[in-house]
C-alpha cells in the first residue's frame, strides 16, 4: 500500500498585466519599453546611493573565499552567453580575476579546469536551461562554488546554487530577449563591482564612478525610448534592412558582445543572416564578403578603441557597405562617416553596452516586422530550452 504524498505549497505571484501586451503591438516591444523599470528594479535595491557601495547581500562568498579563488568560469547559452562576456570583461578589469566564458552546451564536453578553489557564473534568464544546468551540476561534482543569475525565483538553477542574484525583469514573453538581457548586464557589473570591493583592488572613487553611472542608466534608456524622432529613424533604417538576406555586425572591445547580442535579435526575429565579429578581424578573411550594399551594423562606445573602429567602418564604406554606426551624441566622426548614425545618450563605458543594445533591439523588431515576420514567436525556437 502507497504511503500518504505530501508536497510543499510554492505560492507564485504573478502579474496578469505583464502577460498583456496592453497597447502595444507585439509583447517584444513592450518588453523593450519596459527596459528602465527592469533596470531600476534590479540596480537599486543593490546600491547604496549616498554611500557609494554595492550591496550584494545574497552573495555569501567571503573575501577570503574569492581571495583563494585561482579562476572564474563563466558558462551560459544564446544571449545569457553575451551577457557573460561583457562580465568577463568586468570582473577581470575590476577584480583582477581571471575569467573564462565558455558557452554551456560546450562545457562539460571541453574538461574544464574546474578545482575546488574555482567559482562557476551560470547565467540563465529562466533558470531551467539543460545545458547550463549541466555545467552547474558538472561544477557541484568537482567541489566549485556556484553563483547563478535568473529571471524566475522558483528555478532549478536557484535552488541548486550556493548563491543566486535574481534579475527581476519580471515576466518575459517573446522569445527574444530583452529586459530579461539587460538586468543580466546589470547582474555582471554588480557581481564586478562586488568583487573588486571585497579584494579592494580597485579605488572608492572607481566604484563610486560605477555606482552612479549604474543608478543613471535607466533614465538614460528610458531618455533614449522617449525619443519618438529617433524610433522612427530606427524603423526607417529597417526599412532598407528587411530588403537584405546578410549583414555583418562589429565592435571592438565590450562593443564585440554587444554586436553579438544585436546580430542574434536580428537573426532571431527577421530570419536574416547576420554575422558578428570583432572589427579587426574583418581584415582576416571576412572583408572578401563586403560589396555594394552590404549591410555593416557597428557600435563604437568604447573610448580606447574608437579610431581603431572607425578605421574599420571607413574600409566597408569605401567598399560601398551600407553602414549604420550606434554611438554616442557628438560624436561628429561617426556621423560624417556611417550612412546612419543612431545615437545614444554618454555614459560611461563600462556600462554602455546596456545603452548601446537597446537600438540594436528596436533595429531588429521593426525589421522582423517590416519582413512580415511573427516576432514574439520565431520558427524553430522555444523561450526555454529544457533539453540538450
């Protein structure tokens, strides 16, 4: 005879008005426009504004822990990966740890080094990934710390790490991600941040430079949305976009992820071949590829590598490439440069790939749109990937 079954009661609060697309008419869009109330939601509840400090108070690792920490893994699929590298970036810059990104499905299959004294980053937007769950788990059997990044409280992933920063985005519908993309950036720059606290390895003043810049992103974001002049200069950039069946996307630097991320929206939701590289490497090979017409989609935020750049967007246009540059406002070099110049309000940055990503969202959404194409669920992809 079967024993009584007893199960615990999980209370979900949902929001029925998250699941609506109200007004707008694709939940992508709306999901865009919801970007600086995600950021916000997920920035300050973690900084101490007048004092100048993260709060990372769901991270239990000790500075001595991350003191015998030799190496970070970072493992994480599509746009979660993209957002890993841009932490990469920082928390080698800020922390002065060595970090390696390694995309989940190839994880355990690449015999990681992974020892007792490593920490795996898993960033996962639903928290149910295979393949990254993988890797956590891969990462638990050699004696590693875990921390994870998630969208959904109630998740494997959240339940199976040692620590876990919730990204709260709120519910995300369309299959290509946005917000949930964004917190995950926010996510990084916190954990960098934290860290370089911990190991004092950078000044007060660093981290007080990124503690406002990170406080004044979502106004800025929600500056840029409110422009309605430089929306409807997007959507006429699609315009000539959606007649083409290949593009090139580039960045140098932090720029190079966020030219990943962009290529992957555009190839997600319009079904459009799109390539990113970092811009030098066009020299190598792929520059055969440029023609007439050719469309070439660059970011150029990052100050140390901006001749270096523009250098690049000035050969593709020589070469007759239809360019459009994401920069920021004044820089006149661009513009006199790129076909079509979007602009972005200045920021600093090591944070200007939250900036810098939200026209490359907006480009790809009115091109999937003016190709006829059904946005919010792309052929072939699912919003969770739950199997390998």
């Amino acid at each position: 005879m079967c024993g009584k079954l007893t199960k615990d009661t999980v209370q979900v609060n949902c929001d029925n008005e998250a699941a609506e697309k109200g007004s707008y008419p694709h939940f992508m869009l709306k999901e865009i426009f919801e970007q600086p109330r995600a950021l916000r939601d997920t920035i300050n509840p973690r900084i101490n504004e007048e004092e100048k400090k993260i709060c990372l108070g769901e991270v239990k690792i000790t500075a001595e822990q991350l003191k015998n920490t030799d190496r970070v893994f970072m493992a994480a699929c599509g746009t979660a990966y993209h957002a890993g590298l841009i932490g990469k970036y920082t928390i080698e810059k800020l922390a002065g740890i060595p970090v390696e990104a390694i995309l989940a499905s190839e994880f355990r299959y690449n015999a990681p080094m992974l020892t007792k004294k490593s920490l795996l980053i898993v960033v996962s937007q639903s928290g149910e990934t295979a393949d990254t769950l993988g890797a956590l788990r891969l990462a638990k059997e050699k004696g590693a710390r875990v921390l994870a990044v998630t969208n959904v409280v109630d998740s494997s992933v959240a339940h199976e790490a040692d620590d876990v920063i919730f990204t709260w985005a709120g519910p995300e519908i369309s299959v290509a991600s946005t917000k949930a993309y964004v917190t995950q950036l926010a996510a990084m720059y916190l954990i960098a941040g934290h860290f370089a606290e911990l190991l004092g390895t950078v000044s007060k003043k660093e981290i007080a430079d990124l503690v406002i810049a990170l406080k004044n992103i979502p106004d800025q974001v929600a500056k840029f949305l409110e422009q309605k002049e430089r929306i409807e200069q997007i959507e006429q950039l699609a315009v000539s976009l959606a007649a083409n069946e290949n593009c090139f996307y580039i960045g140098r630097g932090m720029d190079h992820p966020v030219a990943m991320e962009g290529s992957l929206k555009l190839k997600e939701t319009s079904y459009i071949h799109a390539e990113a590289y970092a811009a030098g490497e066009l020299k190598h090979g792929p520059m055969a590829l440029i023609r007439e017409g050719m469309p070439v989609i660059g970011v150029v935020t990052q100050d140390h590598v901006h001749e270096k750049t523009i250098s690049i967007v000035e050969e593709v246009v020589a070469r007759g490439a239809q360019t459009i540059v994401v920069t920021y406002e004044g820089d006149d070099r661009v513009a006199k440069t790129a076909g079509g110049t979007i602009f972005i309000p200045r920021t600093a940055p090591l944070v200007a790939p939250i900036l810098a990503v939200i026209p490359l969202q907006l480009l790809a959404y009115y091109t999937a749109v003016h190709r006829g194409c059904d946005v919010d669920k792309p052929r072939n992809l699912v919003k969770a990937v739950t199997v390998e």
